[in-house]
C-alpha cells in the first residue's frame, strides 16, 4: 500500500514557464524549422517499421505528423526497455545532431507519416539563433519527460505509473489539438506498456483491469476513455512537468494543403485532426 503524500506547496508544483524574453524566439524557431522539415517528401511507414535504427550510417531527425512510435534499447537478456512514446507533432532523434551514429531504435507503433531531415541540414539550420533556441527547448523538454517518467517508475506503483502514462498521452494530444474529448486511440500493446513502465505484462493487465473496475479509466481494444480525470491527475502531484512550447494550433484542412501542395499523398489518418505548429 502506498503512502499518501501532503499536498504540495503550489510553487513546488506549478508547471514551469519560459522566459517571456524568449517566447517570440520561440515561435519564430519553431516555425522556421518546422517549414524545414515540411519541405521534404512525407513519409510513410507501417506497423513495427523501424524508423531509425542504430546501424543507419548516418543519423537523421524526424518530425511525426501522424501515428505513434517509440524509442527502445535492447537489454543483454534480451528484454526491451521503452524509453519514451511518441505523438504526432513531435520532434524525434535530436540528439543525432551531435551523434556519430544513432544508439537506439524507434520504431512505428501503428502507421505513421512523417518527415525526415539528415542531422546534417539541422545543425546548418542552427545557423539561426531562434532555431538553436527552439532546439535547446525541445531537448530539455524531453530532459524533463524523462524525469517525470523516472519519478513516476522509483516512486509510484502500477496503478499511478499507467494513469500517469495515460494522463500524460491525453494532455500531449490536447496541446497538440489532436483530440476534444477524454478519449484517444492508444496503438500501444500491453506488453509495450509494461516495457515502457517497468512492469510486467501480468500486472499491467491487473491493473488495467482494476482502473475499470474502478471507473477511473477504460483502456479497451486500444481505446482510451477517460472516466474521472481528476482521480487520474491526482496520481501524478507533484512529479516534474515540462514547460509548454507556445505555438499556435493550426487546421488540418492547411496541413493537408501543405501538403498536396508539395504533391505529398495525404494521410487519411490525419482526416478531421488538428496539430500543434512546433
């Protein structure tokens, strides 16, 4: 059983902010290397593709427009740890921009389109001071998902490690205005879930079904509904946040407009989505 914590003082637990100093920077180097990224032909991979593996000669940085992935590393025993889930409109390998060779594998979850630039064109579009800041902030907002997940695996039990895994995919897809209701698709296995988490497949099944049972969350056929997001928010006081990137939410319909205008196939997962501009 665990111990339930005191409330924390709310400057201990309010989400941290950028410096107003920066914010137009911000907006200006996101914008800037998104257009980058845009540029380039889509992509498309399907289910458990890899993405970028450790043996590509050369490293690359990607931009998701549609589906999820992961990034994993293998153990000497053959287990497989997730390190870190991703959404649409997130920015994955950046670190490739200082690396000789990738160290870890992404994979597709469910199919996926994107864009892909070589770390090569995005340490030259770092000539640009307000691109080199939006990267500075993308890295430390992965520093800070990073922490949160550590946290969340050294000092919750399962039931507060998956409703934070859930509370924390629900408020991505929102930012992000991918979703206006507290339900989303989650193309995550349960046993991806257990690698993601520290758990074991067992246990995450418990679990799942116990959230049910007791109407908090109903995670079914890869389908998440949302039940008491209060009771899901209250597991995850006073674990690290990210800041949120300002950026403004942009249409679908222009996405696909991009798009077509590029001559790119549209991606029919996309129909009827928003995304955030980064």
């Amino acid at each position: 059983m665990v111990e339930k914590l005191p409330s924390l003082p709310s400057e201990l637990s309010e989400r941290p902010r950028y410096a107003a100093q920066v914010t137009e920077d911000l907006l200006t180097g996101g914008r800037r290397l998104r257009q980058a990224f845009l540029q380039t032909p889509m992509r498309f991979a399907g289910r458990d593709m890899p993405l970028i593996r450790p043996s590509d000669p050369e490293p690359s940085v990607i931009l998701m427009r549609s589906g999820f992935a992961f990034r994993f590393c293998g153990l000497a025993d053959g287990r497989r740890a997730i390190l870190n889930v991703v959404t649409p409109g997130d920015f994955i390998g950046l670190d490739h921009i200082v690396l000789h060779r990738p160290i870890e594998e992404i994979t597709a979850a469910n199919r996926v389109g994107y864009h892909q630039l070589r770390a090569s064109e995005v340490r030259a579009l770092m000539a640009d001071p307000a691109v080199t800041l939006q990267i500075l902030a993308l890295m430390a907002e992965g520093r800070w998902r990073g922490d949160r997940l550590a946290t969340s695996i050294g000092r919750l039990d399962a039931r507060g490690r998956i409703c934070v895994l859930l509370l924390d995919l629900y408020d991505r897809l929102r930012r992000h205005g991918l979703i206006s209701r507290m339900t989303y698709n989650l193309p995550l296995t349960q046993e991806q879930i257990a690698d993601h988490l520290g758990l074991t497949l067992v246990h995450v099944n418990r679990t799942l079904r116990r959230l049910r049972e007791e109407r908090i969350v109903l995670v079914d056929r890869q389908v998440v509904i949302i039940m008491n997001l209060e009771r899901l928010r209250e597991f995850a006081q006073g674990l690290p946040q990210p800041a949120e990137l300002p950026g403004p939410v942009v249409s679908d319909e222009r996405m696909l407009e991009e798009q077509r205008g590029r001559g790119a196939e549209p991606d029919a997962t996309l129909s009827g989505a928003k995304t955030v501009v980064i």
